[in-house]
C-alpha cells in the first residue's frame, strides 16, 4: 500500500449564485480593493489516502467526495494526488 | 493593467486543533474510508485582480488576505497567480 496526499478543491458550480463571493467582493471594494471582481469561495480539503495505486486512490478520493465531502448536485470537485 | 486569476488556499496553521477536519476524518471512517487519516479542512478562493504588473498583483492579494479573506493569526495563505 503506498500513500498519496490528495488537495481537493470544492467550488459552487457556474450556474450557482455564490453569495459568499459576492459579499467578500463587495467588502474588498468598500476597503478599495477595487481592482478585485469574479470572486468564488469554496473549501479546500487535504488527506493522506492509503491505496494500492495511484488510480486506486484517485477512485476512493472521488467516492469519499461524492459521498461526504462534497455536494455533487452544487459543487465542482478537482483533486490533485501527490506521493505523501 | 493585466488582469490575473488568483487561486488562494487557506489552511488553519499546523499547531492549531481542525476540529472540523477531525470530525470528517471520523465520519470517513466510519463510511469504510479507513485508509484515509490526517485531514484538514480549508477555504479555497479565487478571483480576478487588475494591476500593473504580476508582484503588484501578489502585493494586492496579500494584502486583500491579510485584511479580510484571512485571519493571519490563525490561518496559512497560499497564493497561485496566472494570467487570466
């Protein structure tokens, strides 16, 4: 079993309104950050996965994500794997 | 002035307790994701910057990180800029 570190990256998806995004955008303009648009707020996920390979863990990462920690029905999910 | 797209990803510092990253590292678990471990929880937020050049870009968001999107005290920023 090797380990990978995967960095999982959840946004709403395009056609959702991102009202958190819209509201840091309107603070960054009130603080004359003005230069700021198109603002999205997602989360950002880290863990160490345990998997035969690399495919392996890329497959038990998308299904914990679809499972748990992501919303598929409103949220896009890109996950990067790395050796731990 | 160019415009950039700027990926920031935002991680509660390593000495302080994610709560939030443990309760989904048990909640894994307990759904038979159990080669999953040291989970942590994190914002990721992207936007648009116009400035003179990619430092006054960085400069910018850093600034924008430190005076709102972040709390410097408890959270590591990371910034990624390319051109948009």
């Amino acid at each position: 079993m090797n380990t990978y570190r995967a960095a999982i990256r959840i946004q709403l998806r395009k056609q959702i309104l991102d009202v958190q995004g819209k509201t840091v955008e309107q603070a960054l303009h009130s603080l004359n950050f003005t230069g700021m648009t198109d603002v999205h707020i997602g989360k950002y996920v880290e863990l160490n996965v345990s998997a035969a390979s690399k495919d392996a863990a890329l497959e038990s990462v998308k299904e914990a994500c679809a499972k748990l920690i992501a919303n598929p029905i409103m949220e896009d999910v890109h996950i990067d794997l790395s050796e731990a």
